[in-house]
C-alpha cells in the first residue's frame, strides 16, 4: 500500500500553510518552493481544497491562500478524502459485489488488509494539522 503523491503533497501543502501561514495570505509559490513540489501540481490540487472549503483564495499582490477552518479541526484522513485519495489495502473497492478474487470470494489475506485499513483510518483521523504543525516545530 502506498500513498500516492496527491496525498502526500495536499498534506505537505497544508501543514506549510498553518505553520508559516497563521491566518495571512501565502501564495503558493512560497509553498511549492519550501516544500520542493511541483507548482503546477500544488494549483490543482488547491482548487479542489478550496472547493471543499479546506483553504480561502485571496486576490491580489497580498494574496494567496488561507486555511477555511481552525486547523484543530483539520484532520489527515478528511484532506485524503477531500481530494479523493482513499487509503485501499485491499484488491476488491469497498461496495463491489465481486471480491478480491473477481469471483465474489474474498482472498484469505482480505481480513488482514481490511485491518490495516481500519487502523490506518482511525490513526489519520486522530491527527490534526494542528497536531502536525506542533510535532514539526519541536
């Protein structure tokens, strides 16, 4: 199982932004450079944060971008789910009516990826940005 770069990056992005940011605009070149990631990449997934009102867009030569909301209240798992990246350790998607092994049977490792699926879960739930943010300052 691997996080794939959207994830990653949308988190790296965000954490950025609630410790240097602190309430001010911060435009997303700042971000990408301290952050060492692609700009193009950081403009399309801050378009889909701001449509799922994570951040706030202000114009202009003071402007950037805001985080929407108390990063308190900012977890790890509801940024994954914002920009669509699930964390799957399992073959089958959840809902399918055809298992892990394409015939409606389930694989005899499924209940061990379910596990480490649900504990994944449950771990990036209990974090905050806020949280982040504190670990990294330290």
């Amino acid at each position: 199982m691997k996080l794939g770069t959207k994830g990653r990056y949308a988190v790296m992005a965000l954490v950025d932004l609630a410790y240097y940011g602190k309430g001010k605009p911060l435009p997303l070149t700042e971000i990408a450079t301290r952050q060492a990631l692609p700009l193009a990449y950081l403009e399309q997934l801050f378009a889909k944060l701001r449509q799922k009102e994570f951040v706030a867009s202000t114009r202009g030569q003071q402007g950037g971008y805001t985080l929407a909301r108390n990063p308190e209240t900012i977890r790890i798992a509801d940024i994954l789910e914002a920009i669509e990246e699930p964390l799957e350790t399992t073959r089958c998607h959840k809902g399918s009516k055809m298992g892990c092994l394409g015939t409606k049977g389930r694989c005899l490792t499924h209940d061990l990826w379910a596990g480490l699926q649900q504990n994944m879960q449950q771990y990036l739930n209990g974090i905050s940005l806020a949280d982040v943010c504190q670990q990294g300052g330290q």
